[in-house]
C-alpha cells in the first residue's frame, strides 16, 4: 500500500528531473554555440584585416618598384631601397650635382691666348698639375707604401745603387745641403718635380733649382739626354717638392711651392756652370709665374702668371683641376696668426712685441685679440692666411740669424702669390721680392700675410728694431723705406 501510495509522485519527480535536465543541457548547447559563432566572425573579421593589409602592402610594393624603374630609366639620382623588405622605410640617397667649372687646362689656354710672352709655359704649367696629382697619390699612399721616414744614402758605384752604410755597418741618412734629414717622399716627389719641369718641353726650361739639391742641374742633366740643349731654354725653374714632409707620419697638410724667372742675357751658356747659378740670382719681381699645390681635405693648386691669383680643386672622380677659385683676394687685415710660438723667446724684440700686442688685442690693424694657428707647414699656413687674412711669420731666432725659409724656393713664390693676392710680403726691414740674392740657397726672415697686419708689424721693426742684431743680408737689400709706399699707393 505504502509502493502504490508513493508511485504517482516518484514518477512525477522523474519526468520534472527529465525536463530539467533537458533544459539544462539545451541551453548550454546554445550558448557555446552563440560563443562560436561569435568566435567564428571575429575570425573572420581579423582575416579579411589580414587580407586587406596585405593587398595594401603588395600595391605599395608595386608602386614602389615601379618608381624605382622609372627613376632608373631616366637616369634620375635618387635611389630608394627597402632596408630589410621594410616598404615604410625607404632611404632616399640623392645624387649630388656637379659644378660646372672650367678645367685648369682651358684656363691656361686661355691665360695663354692672353698674354702671348706665356705662350711657351703653357705646357710646363700643365706639367707642373700632372706631377702634383702624382705627388698627391704618393702622400695618400705614404704609409701603405712604406714612403714614411728618412730616406737612406744610395751609392751608385759598381754600376748599381746600394745603400750606403757606416764603419760599424750602420746606414746612412740622407740630408741635403742644408743639413736637414732628406725623408723619402722629399725624393721621389723631386724626381716628379723635375721631370715635369724639365721633360714637358726641350726648349722652355734651361735648368732648375730644387730645396733638395745642392747645386743647379740642366735639363739635359736631368733628363740624362745629352742632345738636350741649354742653349734653347729661356726660362729657370725653382721648386721645393714637399714642403712640411714630416707632417706626412701625422697625416697633416702638406705641399709643393714652384717659381720660374725668365733667363737673364748672358746667363744661358751650356758650358758655363756659374753663368748657370747666375741666371737664379735674380729679385723675386722677376719671376713670371708663381705657384703651390696644397694637399690636405682637398687638393688645391694656387696659381699667379702676375695678373692676379686663382685656386684650383682637384675633381677625385674626373681626376683634374677645376677652376673654384676666381681671383682670389686676401682680406686687408685678419685676426689669424700663425707663429711657432715654442721659439717666443727667441725672436728678436720687435717680433716679440708685435705678438704680445696681437694676444692683448691693441694692434690698430686688428683691435682686437687674435687667434693662434699653426700647422708647421709652410703651403698650409700661409693658404689659411690667403683665405682668411692674418699674418704668417717664421723670424729670425739666435740659433738661426737669417731666418730658416729659402728665399728662392719659398720666399719668393709666396711673396708673389700674396702681393697678386692683394697681401704683403717682408722680412721685418723690407719687401721679399726687393732683394738681390747671393746663392741659391740663401734663407731670410719671412713675414706674409694681410696688407695691414704685415705693415704693422715692419712699424714694430722700425721702432723697436735693433741695427746690431740684424741680419746683414736683408738688411743691406732694405737700407730704405721706400718699399712701405709700395704697399700703400
């Protein structure tokens, strides 16, 4: 009684169980499936971003390509690569346009043209630019050569060149007459020197004069072809190769000074070695052309043919001289001085003065204090001077009374080129190219620089200058002041 009693409702808890259970697991069903269906789109969302991203990517890279094949196709300069496939992060490199400069021989062919009593240098001029690229490329590969250092004797006894030892089997170093150690590039750049001057034509240059020579060599000497005559040459060449070569092991400027004088009447005779040495022993107002090579960040050829100075930078790619620099003009006065300082106490009073005067900014030419550079090679400073006025000096000091700078292969070509340039030239007591030289190697006092800074400085020797402690040969050439008036007309 009590089974039949329970019945109806343990079947009625079952079908409410059943339903309930159904229920339950119909509607899980349904909400995993609104889950996956909610998954399922933001898939396919993120797909047809995908999608859309890289079709946008694929038409830049089509643009972009096609850019690039324009660009080359109508030798534009502009590059543009894809660092890494990056299409967001093209580099851009543009082409840089060139100048359009006259090439250093079209000037002298026209300079030339000009000035018909020039005519005959125009090929030792071009000469004297192919042997400063040659010497430019040996200072560049100085080191990877083994070009840097003294340069060894060389004897060429026994029909060959050996190096040249000692007693104790030591070997001897170079020096030239000066005394001075000879490097390596000082012999190899004079070989290109005068090879140039001499070898450009057989009928131009009668003889040169070169800083590491002793004494005066013909071109038929120096060529070693005796049916060279001096007789045929009507002009001189004096050179100094490298200028500052032991700035070379520093990898600082250095450079090349050259002048050529034309030959006095009765000074050409081939069998006459001092009428050779005479045909050098003339005033620096003589000289008929006058120039350097400078080759530091860029190679520069300076160049006057006594109309004036003009520069030229040689083109590494074209590997010729273009004309950069059209009559180049010194500024009247300048704040630059370039002095070796180390040797203060050793210049004369009036040197010392003038420099206190110019640290202390009360020099009238200035007025105010100027600014110390000095490289320690001649071409390198006196170009800084050239382009931004100043003044260059290398005075007299106790050790050396006449000064150290050669007077024929550095005072006077600079002197040139700074009074065409609108400078000064002077030793302290007179204009450079007033003076009559007594050998070819003779030194003097060099001032160069800015008309204004240079005049004020000989007013310092005028005034605090000291007759007893002069150099006897400079002075004897300047017993005047005429020379001042020179500058100032």
């Amino acid at each position: 009684m009590l089974i039949l009693l329970f019945l109806p409702h343990t079947i009625l808890l079952c079908i409410v169980s059943s339903y309930t259970t159904k229920t339950y697991y119909h509607q899980k069903h349904f909400t995993f499936h609104q889950h996956h269906l909610k998954t399922t789109k933001k898939w396919n969302d993120n797909m047809k971003r995908i999608e859309k991203n890289e079709l946008f990517d694929n038409i830049k890279k089509e643009s972009i390509t096609k850019m690039m094949m324009s660009s080359s196709s109508d030798n534009e300069s502009s590059s543009i690569s894809l660092a890494n496939n990056n299409p967001y992060q093209p580099s851009t490199i543009p082409k840089q346009k060139k100048k359009v400069l006259k090439p250093f021989s079209r000037y002298l062919e026209i300079e030339c043209w000009k000035r018909q009593e020039l005519r005959a240098l125009q090929p030792v001029l071009q000469a004297v630019s192919d042997a400063c690229k040659q010497i430019n490329r040996i200072v560049q590969r100085a080191q990877t050569d083994d070009l840097y250092g003294a340069a060894a004797a060389v004897s060429s006894s026994g029909g060959g060149a050996d190096v040249e030892v000692d007693e104790n089997g030591n070997i001897i170093i170079e020096t030239n007459i000066q005394g001075e150690v000879q490097q390596k590039l000082d012999v190899v750049c004079n070989t290109f020197m005068m090879r140039a001057l001499c070898g450009s034509s057989s009928k131009v240059i009668m003889a040169i004069a070169s800083e590491e020579e002793d004494v005066v060599r013909s071109c038929c000497d120096v060529m070693g072809n005796p049916e060279l005559t001096t007789k045929g040459g009507d002009y001189v060449a004096v050179f100094d190769p490298i200028d500052g070569s032991k700035n070379i092991d520093a990898s600082l400027p250095v450079g090349t000074i050259f002048g050529i004088y034309k030959t006095q009447p009765g000074t050409s005779s081939n069998d006459n070695k001092a009428n050779e040495n005479d045909a050098f022993l003339q005033k620096g107002d003589q000289m008929v052309a006058a120039g350097y090579c400078l080759y530091s960040a860029t190679t520069v050829l300076v160049l006057t043919l006594g109309s004036g100075v003009d520069g030229f930078t040689l083109d590494p790619d074209k590997g010729t001289f273009l004309h950069t620099h059209q009559d180049l003009r010194i500024p009247a006065s300048g704040t630059i001085y370039s002095f070796n300082e180390a040797n203060f106490h050793d210049y004369n009073e009036p040197v010392q003065r003038y420099l206190n005067a110019l640290k202390s900014g009360l020099t009238s030419s200035v007025g105010k204090r100027s600014t110390a550079r000095y490289l320690g090679s001649l071409v390198a400073d006196v170009h800084n001077i050239l382009i931004n006025g100043g003044i260059f000096g290398y005075p007299a000091t106790y050790a050396n009374p006449d000064g150290k700078l050669r007077l024929l292969y550095e005072g006077c070509p600079m002197a040139m080129i700074m009074e065409q340039a609108g400078g000064a030239a002077s030793t302290g007591y007179g204009r450079i190219l007033d003076i009559m030289p007594h050998q070819i190697h003779q030194r003097i006092p060099t001032f160069l620089g800015s008309i204004e800074n240079v005049y004020e400085l000989d007013q310092f020797f005028e005034y605090y200058g000291d007759d007893n402690n002069t150099d006897s040969n400079t002075k004897d050439n300047h017993e005047d002041k005429e020379w001042m008036s020179y500058y100032h007309s």
